[in-house]
C-alpha cells in the first residue's frame, strides 16, 4: 500500500498566537523571545512574517534582532497560552489520524496511509485540515503531503504562510531535484560547505553523486544523506510514548554567585519537573542537577534514590544535597538546571519511617491542581523560586487534549447471584490501592476505519467504549458476585485504535482507599469496554474478537507492589 505522510507546521505559532491575543499587534513586527527582562541574553523563540524582512529569525539573540529591528514589538514568551492554542490544533489533528507524531507545539506528521476510500483525496484532506484550523484556532496552517516524512516536511516549508504542496508519488527526486542544499533536512552548513567543494549545489547534484563517495566523505551518514537526497526515507510516523527524563534549565541575564538565588532557581525548576512527572503518572529514581559556569563550563551531578517517587519533598532533598555538595561557590553560575531521569510508571513505596508520606502526597496534588486553573506562578514550596518558560518542553508533547467524555446511561444493574458469604476483610488495614489492565479488540480493517470515520449507525465507539468501561469497574461487585463494593477514587479507561492490530487496545488504571485491592474493578473496565466496542462496531463486522484481557499491575495492601514479568 502506498504510503500517505502529512506533514504540518503552524506559521510563526508563537507570534501568531499573540496577535490573536492581542489585536493592536496584527500587522506589525512582533518578536517573540526571553522573559521580558531588558538586556536578557535570551534568543528569539518566533518572529512574526512582518518581522522577518528586517532579517529577524527564531534562535537569533535577542540583542542582534533589536538591532536589526529596533521599532520591533518584543513579547515575552508566554508557554501556557502557546500549551493552550496547540491542543486546540492537535484536538483537530486527531480527527484525521489516529496516527500522529508531535514534533513541536506547533509541528507534527500525519500518517493518512490508507485512508483515501473514507476521507477522500489527501490534497482534498490537507485542504480541509488547513481550512478548519483557521476557522476554529485563527492560526495559519502550512502542509505538506508525500510518500515519506523527509519529502513532505520540505513541501511544507516551500510556500509558507498557509502554503500546502502535494508531492505524487514517484515525484520525490524530482521535486527535490532543483532545491537548493539548505532546504534537505540533515544538511547542515558543514555539510553543505564540504559538497560545495566538490561542485555540489542543489540537491539533485547530491542526489547524482555514487554512494561510495558519500561514504567516503561521510562516511555511513553520506549513504543516508544520497538516499534522502533521492527522496527516500522509510522512517515511521511515530506517536509518543513516556518521555524517558524531564528537565527545566534556565540562562540567568547576568552571572550569578549569590548561592541562595542559585540553590532556590534550581529547588523552582525542580518543582516544576515534578509537577509534569505527576502529570505523566510516573516516578523517578535518579535526580539531576546542571550547572554552567563562566566561560561555558557546563557540568551534570546526578543522585539516586533508594525508590522511585514523583514527591516533591523528596526530589528535593536530594536536589538540595548535590547544591551543597558540588556546586563550587567561589565561581559565577551562568545557568541551572534541575531534572531527574530513570523513569518508570507511578508505585510509589512509602518510607517505613516516613509516616506522613500519604499526607505531603495530597499537598503535591493540591498544589498542581492550584497551579493548573491559576497559573504556574500562583504558589511554590518553600523558598523555590518562580521561573519563567523560555522555550518549549519535550515532555509538554505528551500533554495532549483528551476529548470530554460523553455522558450516557448508566449500566443495567445486576444483582448478585447465589448465597456464598464474601471472605471477612474488616481487620485487614486500610491502604491506598491501585490495579492496572488491558486487552483488545482485535476487528477488521473496514471496521476500524469505519469507527475512527465516527460513521457507524450507533454513534461513537471509542467514547461510548470508555464511559462502559468506567461505569463498569464502579458497578463490579454487582457484576461479580464475590467482590467487595469499594469507593473508587479514580477509573481511567483509554481506548487506542491499532491499525497493526488491527483493533483496539484498551487499558485501565483503578485506584482506591481500601481494606482490598482493585484487580477485579480494573480488568471488568476493560472487559465491559471491549464489548461495548463489539456491540456496537458488530454491524460492519460480526468475528471482532476479544483477546488477552489480562492484569498489568498492582499496589497496595500486604503483598505489595506486584507487575506482570515480561
């Protein structure tokens, strides 16, 4: 099957967003960049196209782009609002694949391969997209469509703003062809320099040249870089999985040797790493400090705890001892950073001698819930001190908007069967407990397609799907005769359609404060998921199956924190 790659890019996004915050900027030259500070040795984040004949572009020096541009309109960066306007396009972008990978906030690929029969033709695609981000967010939209992610990212830079260019297949090379070395991506101006040596300017010319050359001149990356040139490129489109470590730094305006400014930038940063850690559901076992000293002296410490956890309080402390231990307080710091690494997912084991883990536990929530309607800045722990945002998150690309949950009638009660007693669990000690699960759906490919469509006579699967499920796990001791009613304090269902599969994955994450785990509430969410799916995608196909629904983990009570072995 030929393979259909959408590649979009909103057009100077930060600059874009401002003046549709702002109205009096529209038309005039913004420049996006730093904290606001005067004299900050921060870069430019975007620059707005009016911006731009000035010579302005994103990464400049602040300093170079007022000089440049002196009646220019300089706006710190604001990441709340910019998080904001990209959910509101990837909110879109969900509507048209199933398959997306996030570059930026404001870039992402697009796999539409297989997709034609039921959204039509992907020039015809790429056309709405663009046309329904700008009536719904008021952003411009550039795209560009090709067999690969290599050609259609260089199509979506060719006629921006708003710009959409459709290669064919089979058209790469040629496309490519009159192109000058500067627009393949991978062809740095090193790279460029050395192939200008050897009568190389476009890359067509690259494209002409043997690849025991290239490979003599780059050795394996010039095999690469022929093939790229000749528009092959078989990398996936790849959605994002959990990040694999999260990191704040910050550049001061001016060296610092205050030791307390330094140790409370860092203890804020560090309060901000732990807030996206929570937010991901995952725990940390190793904390990293980062310091640069003058003149670019950049050094990592790093300290690893006996457990993983996303606390703050101890993230902290072992932030606090490296501070004290390898931070040399003679020298100016030029930068800090905080971040911590070797995650992995959220079972947080209490300290024996800690007995008011489960109470600072609640503070850390409170304060991202105060943090998230307020503002990042309304409140911190301690002495951290507030820091502002600069540039973009790797770990913000994981914060994507999830769609409201339909409301539906509640599941048919089930009373429960037979007169066996329940086992006796009033002595057992109240704990808090969760249980994970999953399985699948696995269906036809017409079937799929026909439910990410949103076509289908009963209405939306996915969310229906989710709302069964979760209605499910609160209904399990009526469903399951020997189960314990509990009151849950969270049910989680997510439903991912897999075209490998091809079907749906499902997962369940159940969590309570009880004398008795939630195992039971956690897989009967998938099961009743799974057959919600069923139920209403049978019309299109009738021999979906239902497949390994099976307990992923557990945590709490007395044996512990258990997981399924690999």
């Amino acid at each position: 099957m030929q393979r259909v790659v959408m590649h979009v890019d909103l057009d100077a996004f930060y600059a874009s967003v401002e003046q549709l915050r702002r109205p009096e900027l529209r038309g005039k030259p913004v420049i996006v960049g730093g904290a606001g500070t005067p004299g900050e040795r921060g870069v430019v984040a975007a620059a707005s196209y009016e911006a731009r004949p000035f010579g302005v572009r994103s990464a400049m020096p602040l300093s170079r782009a007022r000089r440049l541009c002196p009646n220019g309109i300089f706006v710190p960066c604001d990441f709340h609002a910019y998080r904001e306007a990209s959910k509101s396009v990837f909110a879109i972008l969900d509507r048209y694949s199933p398959i997306i990978e996030p570059i930026s906030l404001d870039e992402a690929y697009l796999d539409l391969t297989g997709q034609e029969a039921l959204m039509g033709p992907p020039a015809g695609v790429a056309t709405r997209l663009r046309d329904e981000v700008k009536t719904r967010s008021g952003l411009d939209l550039s795209i560009g469509v090709a067999s690969c992610k290599l050609v259609a990212k260089v199509a979506s830079e060719l006629r921006k703003p708003r710009g959409l260019v459709v290669v064919r297949p089979g058209e790469e090379a040629s496309f490519l062809a009159p192109l000058p070395l500067s627009r393949l991506p991978g062809c740095g101006p090193a790279t460029a320099v050395k192939l200008e040596r050897v009568g190389v300017r476009t890359i067509g010319d690259l494209a002409a040249l043997p690849d025991p050359l290239l490979g003599e001149l780059f050795g394996q990356y010039g095999r690469a870089l022929g093939a790229h040139a000749r528009g092959l490129d078989a990398s996936p489109v790849t959605p994002p999985g959990d990040p694999k470590s999260i990191s704040r730094e910050v550049t001061f305006d001016r060296d610092v040797s205050d030791a307390g400014k330094v140790r409370e930038t860092a203890l804020g940063l560090l309060q901000d790493v732990g807030q996206s850690l929570r937010a991901h559901r995952l725990s940390a076992r190793t904390v990293v400090l980062k310091i640069r000293y003058q003149p670019f002296d950049t050094q990592s410490r790093q300290a690893t705890l006996p457990y993983p956890t996303d606390r703050d309080d101890q993230l902290a402390g072992a932030l606090r001892h490296l501070l004290e231990t390898q931070v040399a307080p003679s020298r100016p710091v030029r930068l800090i950073g905080a971040g911590v690494s070797n995650l992995e997912a959220c079972a947080t084991q209490l300290s024996l001698l800690e007995s008011r883990s489960p109470r600072l536990a609640m503070l850390d929530a409170q304060l991202d819930q105060l943090r998230g309607r307020f503002g990042e800045h309304v409140i911190s722990r301690g002495t951290a001190a507030p820091t502002h945002q600069k540039d973009v998150r790797r770990d913000d690309l994981g914060r994507r908007v999830k769609a409201a949950k339909p409301k539906t009638a509640k599941l048919t009660h089930i009373g429960p069967s037979g007169e066996a007693r329940m086992v006796d669990i009033s002595a057992k000690p109240v704990s808090n407990r969760e249980a994970r699960a999953r399985g699948s759906v696995k269906m036809s490919q017409a079937a799929l397609e026909a439910i990410l469509r949103g076509n289908l006579p009963k209405g939306e699967v996915i969310g229906t799907a989710r709302i069964a499920g979760i209605q499910a796990a609160k209904r399990t001791s009526e469903l399951i005769p020997m189960c314990h009613p509990l009151a849950l304090t969270m049910v989680d269902v997510v439903c991912r359609p897999d075209r490998a599969l091809p079907g749906i994955q499902i997962e369940s994450v159940v969590r309570c404060v009880a004398r008795t785990g939630a195992e039971m509430e956690a897989l009967t969410a998938v099961a009743a998921a799974a057959l919600t799916i069923v139920d209403m995608a049978k019309s299109v196909d009738r021999w979906m199956t239902i497949e390994d629904i099976e307990l992923l983990a557990k945590r709490g009570g007395k044996s512990g924190d258990l997981r399924r072995p690999d």
